[in-house]
C-alpha cells in the first residue's frame, strides 16, 4: 500500500514539473503602446495613431454623402427597365387572380 502511494506521488510530480516547463515565458520588454490587455502595462496614449489607410477629403466625404441620398430616394421608373424577375411577379399576380376567378366562377 505504501509502495503504490509513493509511486501515485512520483507521478503527481512528474507531471506536475513537466507542465512548469510548458508554461510560456512572461516577456518583461514589451513595450507600452504594444502592450496587450491584461498584461499590466498601460498603452501609451500620447503616441499619435497612424491610420490603415488613406482617409476620405471633406470633398469626396460630401460626394458620397449626396450619392447615398439618391439612392434613398429610388431609382427613376425611366432609368431601371424591368427585370424579368419582375416580370414574371406580374405574370404570377395575374395568373393566381385569373385562377381565383376561375375557382369561384366569375
């Protein structure tokens, strides 16, 4: 009993300084605007932000803006032909009408 005890707590220890070993080291040099939450350093907020990509001028701000706008309003019924996906609504709303008055014998 007292072998199989000891054999139970060599392997406790065993894994136990086999998982110390795994752990990842703690990089003490990082950097304060590159430090990650939870690491306990403060990111330095004085440092000016550079951004990903080139930012949109007050004018092409103001041209997307207004092209947005006409897009809310609608197409104009002379600039969209009709598709013949709404086509065929149409032909469907007759045809389920057409059918209605059939059933019913109108």
């Amino acid at each position: 009993m007292a072998g199989t005890r000891s054999a139970a707590l060599a392997i406790l220890v065993g894994i136990g300084l086999a998982g110390a070993g795994c752990a990842a080291p703690v990089s003490q040099g990082a950097s304060a605007s590159t430090a990650s939450a939870g690491s306990g350093a403060y990111p330095n907020l004085n440092v000016p932000m550079t951004p990903a990509t080139a930012q949109l001028t007050p004018e092409e701000r103001a041209a997307t803006a207004e092209d947005l706008r006409a897009r809310r309003q609608g197409p104009t019924p002379a600039a969209t032909p009709a598709s013949s996906a709404d086509q065929l609504r149409q032909i469907g709303g007759r045809h389920s009408a057409d059918a209605i008055s059939r059933i019913e014998g109108n």
